[in-house]
C-alpha cells in the first residue's frame, strides 16, 4: 500500500480527480491502485473535493403527503346518519 509519503502531491492529486471519474467505489480504486484509502480522502478533503457521499444515490427519498384528519365528531355524526 502506498501512503502520503510515497508518493507527490501532484500525483495524489492525480489519483483523487482519477478515482472521482472512476465507476467503482473509492475502496475499489485504492485496492486496484494498491493507494491507502484513509489518504486518498485525505488528500481529497485538502482538494476541497470531499462530500459525504461523491457518487450519487440511486434511490430517491418519498416523502409521504400529509393528510387531513377527519373530525372523530363529524365522523361519528355521518356514520350515525349512515345508519338510520
């Protein structure tokens, strides 16, 4: 595994904008770069480029509608009404 001292800042820089257009996971492109991830997201968070999530989720938040609720005495009334 290379760390932040193998390697220049250039080329750390390098692998950061490298592994932001790569498919996989950042996990995945340090592995295959044999780079130690903990210095990847460091170098990074310096890059201004960090986020709590760089790729995008593929599931969408539903927010449920907030509905109306039915006045229990209006309820009983129409029910009452419904029945005689």
């Amino acid at each position: 595994m290379l760390n932040g001292k193998d390697l220049s800042k250039e080329q750390w820089e390098s692998h950061v904008r490298a592994a932001m257009e790569y498919e996989g996971s950042n996990q995945e492109y340090c592995r295959l770069h044999q780079l130690k991830s903990s210095t990847l997201s460091g170098y990074k968070r310096r890059m201004g480029l960090a986020s709590k999530s760089s790729k995008k989720s593929e599931f969408i938040e539903i927010v449920p509608k907030k509905r109306k609720t039915i006045d229990p005495v209006w309820l009983s009334d129409f029910l009452k009404a419904l029945h005689s």
